[in-house]
C-alpha cells in the first residue's frame, strides 16, 4: 500500500494564494479531489493526508469536509492558532473529527527565527499533545535548532518534519543543513517526509543525482523507519509531474529490502498519522 503523506487542496484566489509567484504561475488555478484521484489511481497510491496550504480554521474545515467526501483522503493535517489562550474550546469543536490527526504553522514564514520557542507557542504545542495530535514541522534551515529545542521539551508528542526541512538544493549547500537535520534525527519521536524537494532546487533542470546527497542524510539520519513518502502535489508540478516526483523516491529505495520500501512508502505514514 502506498500513501502519499502530503498534498494540498484549494480553490484558487489571487491574494489568499500570494505565496504563488510568476515562477509557479502553473498551479494558480483550483486543485480539488477529481484532480488528484485520477493521479492517485495511475501510479498505484492508495491514498493521501492533506495538509493545510493557508492559515486559517476556514482551512481546516475545507479539508476535513473533503475527507468525508472522498475517502481516499486518509488523513488531514489543519491549520489552528496554536498562540490562541481559548485553544481548548477551539479544540472541542473537533474533538468528534477521525479524520483530523494533527496540525501545522507556516513556521517558514516567521520572521523571527525563535518563533516556535515563544511561550505561547510552546503552550500551543503541549495542548495539541496532551489532545494526540501530531505536528508537521515547516522549517528553513536556519530555523533548525529552534526545531530542537522545540522537540527537546515534549519528548513524547509525535513531530515529522516536512519537505526535508527545504534545503539549499539549487545552490548545492549540505554541511549546515546536515547538521541540524542529524540533530533532529537523535529523537526517536521525530520523523521527516521526503517531500517537496524538485521545488528546491532547479525547477527545470534537476537531476536524479543532485537529490542523493540528500536524501543519504535523511535516510542515514533516519533509517528507513521514521521516513515517509509525501507528492507535495500540486506544488510539486512546477518541477516535476506527480509520476517523476514519486519515481524519484521509488528509484532511490530500489536498493533497500521490500519490507523498508513499504514502509517509507506508506507503512511509516500510516503509523505515524494513526491512519484507518
């Protein structure tokens, strides 16, 4: 069974959607279920975990009202203000949710590169917790031993780290990006996605073996056991279509045994978000 452990949905609108820019001009328009269920079924991926794109409860509901209307859709991932002091009550409204298994911030977008280490935050991090769910790590590399620290503090709430914490693929730099990711690797209650990693580097002119280097950290770091498979469709499609995207991941795993491939492919996702 393959599961893919990140993809977006939406309905495109200009200023919600600014983070598109002129480069990825290719996915401004609308990406919705009959879109990718066709994708799905051609390349033998048995389902996905959605995960929120902007950062609003709106968001959220979107999503989880898509799940109960296509069940492929296994699991998602929401949006919820994590700083707010009444997160409790917004919780409740959830609680009778199956389909919500946690939740992510644009931490990428912060400013400050101590944000996930503020109080309010912190307390954010240690509700979700204490409810079981998960939380997506969306980090630049310099927001990496904020990471730490962060996950230092609650060694029993499950994180994953999404896009491979986007290292610096198109220009080449490993060392420091490395460095952090082993560091976030040393607690077992952290795992990490191999998703969107076309989208950093050159979006025309990747290359299987500009990729290596990267992922021999992750799954060196890692092990074959904390690593999930993620599309990161339909962003992936200003680099790559869906079909490169996963044969990528499937290219690199051909060395490793069958039972490690079905793991990262879709076992790992599907422990991790507690998928049914």
């Amino acid at each position: 069974m393959i599961i893919d452990s990140h993809q977006h949905f939406w309905r495109y609108e200009a200023k919600k959607h600014d983070w598109i820019d002129d480069e990825m001009a290719v996915i401004r328009r609308d990406f919705m279920p009959e879109d990718l269920q066709p994708i799905l079924a051609a390349n033998g991926v048995n389902g996905c975990v959605a995960v929120q794109a902007d950062q609003t409860r709106d968001e959220t509901d979107f999503l989880l009202a898509l799940a109960r209307e296509n069940p492929f859709i296994k699991g998602v991932v929401g949006w919820i203000d994590l700083r707010a002091e009444n997160l409790n009550v917004q919780l409740d409204v959830y609680a009778g949710s199956t389909a919500l298994k946690g939740f992510r911030h644009v931490v990428q977008g912060e400013a400050d590169p101590q944000f996930m280490l503020r109080p309010e935050f912190v307390r954010g991090i240690r509700t979700i917790g204490e409810r079981g769910y998960t939380y997506d790590l969306l980090i630049l590399p310099h927001q990496l031993l904020a990471a730490v620290e962060l996950v230092r503090q609650f060694p029993e709430q499950r994180f994953v780290v999404d896009h491979l914490a986007k290292p610096y693929i198109k220009a080449g730099y490993l060392a420091g990006w490395e460095i952090g990711m082993q560091a976030l690797a040393a607690f077992p209650n952290v795992w990490c996605k191999v998703s969107g990693m076309v989208t950093e580097a050159d979006y025309q002119n990747w290359t299987e073996d500009q990729m290596k280097p990267y992922l021999d950290v992750v799954f060196d770091a890692w092990g074959t056991e904390r690593v999930m498979f993620g599309s990161d469709w339909p962003v992936c499609r200003v680099a790559a279509p869906y079909d490169r995207v996963l044969g990528l991941v499937n290219d690199y795993l051909s060395g490793f045994s069958q039972p490690e491939q079905q793991a990262v492919l879709g076992g790992n996702c599907w422990s991790f978000y507690g998928l049914a």
